[in-house]
C-alpha cells in the first residue's frame, strides 16, 4: 500500500554523466530512482534499431502513457521518486501530464565531450544527440511558467558538492551528504555507467569506454558539432554559475539605459537575430585587428537621416582601405530596412553600422588571409540600435 509520491524528473542528452548523477540521488534515504521508464515507448514508437530491442521490450512497459501513469506518478513507499529522462525518448503521444507534474531539472553537456564516447552500435547523429529535443523541453517548461534548473555535467564532475548542493536547493529539497559517498559501485563522477541493457552491448561489440575520435573530428562529425553546439550553448545560458569557472562573470547583470533595447534584434551576416545571439566569429578582421569602417546614421520621423551621403563615406573608406567582395549599396540599404521595421523603430534612433575587411583563414594581418570577402560585422552587416 503505497502513497502518492513526489517526482523529480531529470532531462538529458545520452553519455552527460546522467547515469551517475542517478546514483547519486541513489544513495539518499528519501527516494526512489526510475532509470529510462520511457526507453521502451521510444523503440516502439520511433523503430529505432538497437541489438539490445526485443530483450527490452519484453521486459518493459511498451505503453508510454501507461508508464507515465502507473510507473512514474504511481503510488511509492519514499517521500521522493527520481526519473532519468533522455529528452529524445520524449516522443508524440505522451500525455501532458508528464511535464505538468513533479520538479524538473536539466543535465547539459558539451557535445565536444558527448561525441568521444559515444558507441559504434549507435553511430553519432544529430538525432541520436537529442539537444534540440533537450531544448523544447526547456522550452516547453518555461513557456508553462516553470523554467526547469539547469546544470552542467562539467561542473557536476568538477565540483559535484556545491553544483548538487545548488540542485537540491533549486528543487527545494534537502540536500544530504549520502549523495556524495557511495556504499557500492563506481565512485562517483568518474566516468559513464549505464543501465543493464549497456553491458550486454559492451559486450556484443567490444566497446572500449577509452575509445577517442581523431583529432581532428572526421567532416561528419564536424558537422554534427556545429549543428548542436547552438542548442548546447542555449542551454548553458541558463546554467547554474559555478563558482570555479574563471569565465564566468561575478559582475551583476548591468541595466540598460533605455530598458527596451533589451528585447532588440540586429542584422548580423545575413539575417536578423535576437540582442544576445548577435555575435561575429572571433576570425573576423574586427576582433583580429580593429580593420573595420563604420558609420553612425539617425532614424528621425521614419527616414534615415542623409542616409545616402552616410553609405557614400562609408563605400569611400572601404575603398580607400582596399576592402574587397564589399556587399552593394542596395543590400546594404535593404538590411537597414528590414531591422528598422523588425525593431518597429521609427523615430528617435540610432543605427551603427560596420563594415570590417572580412573574416580570415588564420590569425595575421596580411589581406591575403581575407578570403571569405568582406563583411559588416557578422558575415554581412551588423546593425546595433540605440534608442
């Protein structure tokens, strides 16, 4: 005869040290842990094939929403109830009531480190990451009102006392000292431990957990890399600080002169973007060695004042300064356009405008190492505006 108990819900990609913080949360007196409840409805809703299927589903609840009412919200004998999610066995046609219910929290880990141990019987894939599925359900929680902690496995490996004492207090539940000493199994932090069906797959494939991809990445997972580091590094923006990360600033959060210039979008390279995602690449000839142009133009009562005289000194400067590949009076013009009507700014504002000689090869001041033509701050142009 149980009672109703309280569930935490974890969310990750694979191989982010979610299994051992599983076993952390183990270890306490108060809870009860669910590794993966879902993993079946994932096989028999997506056919995805792994050597390890049939074994599993035969002795797993096949049924995601059965699972999701009788297993994970079921009755229990502990005050809490841990379930290890990977957010990409968050398939359609679950009920809703698994992200209405319980606390939830987010396990984040660089895709640079996920990649090297990632098995051969599951070839990496952007798919087989699941970050953007990490994202929507980030997204998803926030939208309802309750944005879901977030925690790196890097600072859990690092630091894992204050990054779990952080994540017990953001769940608002006790933290208790069990969850960093372990009676039984690995220790702790110190690598990747899967459930059951993982050994049986070790052992049909000789996987090696020191198996390391080349340096550099091969082109396919290059690719793979820029595809999810977006979605990684969305994520980290709302990580828990720790306080050992010298890159992390302790300055507070400056306020804005005109508070609704946060929410302003720029034209960055060749399309317009959010405030705080407008940046360049750290090869550009701006951030190299200051070789840029710019020109500073005022919006007044809806037209850009001596807007053609502006572009005129600024054609002139690139000229003189033997900018190569410079993007055409109408591009430019149309940029400006479009980020002003984006923006809804009509009066009373400023636009900076910057043309740099380009993005390089390799670090250098020579033009010769321009080669990707020039740019205006991003791949194109790059509009800040001011009110």
């Amino acid at each position: 005869m149980g009672e109703e108990i309280e569930v935490i819900h974890s969310w990750s990609a694979p191989r982010s040290l979610s299994t051992s913080l599983m076993y952390s949360f183990a270890q306490r007196n108060d809870i009860e842990v669910l590794d993966e409840p879902l993993y079946a409805n994932f096989l028999r809703v997506t056919g995805v094939d792994r050597p390890y299927k049939e074994e599993l589903r035969s002795e797993m609840e096949n049924d995601g929403n059965k699972v999701v009412k009788e297993v994970i919200f079921g009755a229990g004998v502990k005050k809490y109830r841990y379930c290890k999610h990977i957010a990409k066995q968050c398939v359609p046609g679950l009920t809703n009531e698994l992200m209405k219910r319980g606390k939830h929290f987010i396990l984040i880990r660089n895709p640079l480190d996920i990649l090297p141990s990632f098995e051969k019987v599951v070839p990496p894939s952007f798919l087989e990451l699941g970050l953007a599925e990490l994202v929507s359900v980030y997204s998803e929680l926030s939208e309802s009102g309750r944005p879901p902690p977030v925690i790196d496995a890097a600072d859990l490996r690092e630091n894992p006392e204050p990054t779990l004492r952080g994540l017990c207090e953001d769940l608002d539940i006790p933290f208790q000292d069990s969850m960093l000493r372990w009676e039984a199994g690995p220790k702790p932090f110190d690598g990747i431990w899967a459930p059951w069906w993982y050994k049986s797959v070790h052992k049909s494939t000789g996987f090696s957990p020191a198996k390391k991809y080349p340096t550099p990445f091969p082109t396919s997972l290059y690719d793979m890399l820029e595809q999810s580091l977006p979605f990684y590094n969305m994520l980290k923006r709302h990580a828990r600080r720790s306080s050992s990360n010298y890159l992390n600033s302790t300055l507070p959060h400056p306020s804005l002169p005109v508070p609704a210039n946060e929410k302003l979008l720029a034209w960055v390279g060749d399309e317009i973007v959010p405030r705080e995602t407008a940046k360049v690449s750290v090869f550009d000839s701006i951030v190299q060695g200051g070789d840029g142009v710019w020109e500073g133009l005022r919006v007044y009562g809806g037209k850009v004042f001596k807007l053609e005289e502006h572009l005129d000194r600024m054609f002139d400067s690139a000229k003189a300064l033997a900018f190569s590949n410079v993007p055409t009076r109408e591009e430019v013009k149309e940029a400006i356009f479009r980020t002003l009507l984006r923006n809804g700014m009509f009066d009373n504002a400023h636009i900076r405008l910057t043309l740099t000689r380009g993005k390089k090869v390799t670090s250098g001041m020579s033009p010769s190492f321009n080669r990707y033509g020039c740019t205006l701050i991003g791949k194109l142009l790059s509009i800040f505006f001011v009110v």
